[in-house]
C-alpha cells in the first residue's frame, strides 16, 4: 500500500469540497479512514488512535506525549515530500503556534512546517521549510479559534498555499541540501522532547498528488 501517491479514489464521506482524487482521506470526525478509497484501520495510520473523539483528533496543550506521528504506509508517502496536503483543523486559542504537520529528518536539522504561528503577524498560518537555507509562505490574516482548513503543495520545486479560501501564496525556490525526512506527525516535533505545543483538533486529513495552485482555494473554502 505504501507510496501511492498515483491512486485515485475519492473518500466515501465528502470533505470541504471533496478533492477529486484522495489517496489518503483520514476523515477524524466521522472515523471513517481510505486508503486509495479502500478502509484502513486508525490504528496502522497513527500511533495515538486513542486520542481520536467527538471532535476529532485531539493535540492537547504542553503534552510531553501529546504529539501524534504518522506510521506505517501513511508514513511513508508523507515522506516522499511530492504532494498536497489538506487539513481541516479547529483552532482553540490564541495563544501559541499550532502545529498542523510537522516533517523532520533523523537528526532535526531539516524540517518542513505547516503552522498557525503567533510569532509574525498576528495570528497567521505559514508553511516553512529550513534546511541551509529556507523556503516559507505565509497568510497574513487572523486565523483565531474556530474551523479552518488549509492546503499545502510541497514539490522540490516549490511550496504553494491557500487557507479558507484565499488567493494562493507560493515560493518557486527549489530547496538545496534538503535530507530525507524521518518523521511526520501532528502537533510538534516527536523528536524534540517537550511535547506538543498547543491544544488543537485535527478533523480530516487528505493527502493528493499535487496538485496545481488554482485548485488550492476550492480545497480550502
């Protein structure tokens, strides 16, 4: 099952308007989990199945345990870094950055970010990229509590982004000396020791084939 980012399968319970192909719909709210539109067991996607309730997947506050990683074939096509990524999520607090999808390599020297940020303006989302040397997009617009949704592209080529809606922001910067990625998780850094860094929930999750930036703000709005 494990890098099928060439699957084409719509998931069974529509999401925000549905993308029209989704190789993996991780639906939190409804517990309803395809893979190439076929189901699959929570427990062989994340490694915290237990954090999944009423309203979604929960990332709580200041959690030395609180982060939640990927695992097995969903793992492993996270990994592959050549795809969109749609997230509905619902912001709780105004407090600290939220992190939606966090990728690092083995030793945490390269990471790719998709966050609610309270470090820049306001209450932005971003998608940031360090390794030598950096590649980052951001919406500088409020994105308080409540639900919001957010698509990412990620190619070696460039990072694209839309949130709720909006006009599509992309860096057209291939990254250099990027590594391999190790991790993917929700929530934080695994690899980083404190835990996660801010109470959220992750409602439904789909990973695409990338996907062209005009196709970013139906995904999201």
């Amino acid at each position: 099952m494990g890098c099928l980012l060439n699957s084409f399968i719509l998931s069974s319970e529509p999401p925000l308007p549905p993308p029209e192909v989704a190789v993996w719909s991780l639906d939190f709210l409804n517990e309803v989990y395809e893979v190439d539109g076929s189901p699959v067991l929570l427990a062989d996607i994340i490694d915290k199945p237990e954090r999944v309730g009423a309203s979604g997947l929960e990332i709580p506050l200041d959690d030395a345990d609180g982060v939640v990683s990927a695992i097995g074939d969903c793992l492993a096509d996270l990994l592959t870094m050549n795809w969109t990524v749609v997230i509905e999520w619902e912001e709780v607090t105004t407090d600290g950055a939220t992190y939606l999808l966090y990728l690092a390599d083995v030793d945490d020297n390269h990471t790719i970010v998709i966050e609610r940020s309270t470090a820049f303006t306001g209450l932005r989302v971003d998608t940031h990229e360090a390794n030598y040397n950096t590649r980052n997009v951001e919406i500088n617009t409020s994105h308080g509590p409540g639900v919001h949704n957010i698509a990412v592209t990620r190619t070696d080529a460039l990072i694209s982004m839309s949130c709720d809606g909006s006009d599509v922001v992309t860096q057209v910067v291939a990254p250099i000396s990027m590594n391999p990625m190790a991790t993917a998780s929700f929530g934080g850094d695994p690899t980083e020791g404190y835990g996660s860094n801010n109470n959220t929930f992750i409602r439904k999750f789909y990973l695409l084939p990338p996907r062209d930036d005009a196709d970013l703000p139906a995904l999201t709005a």
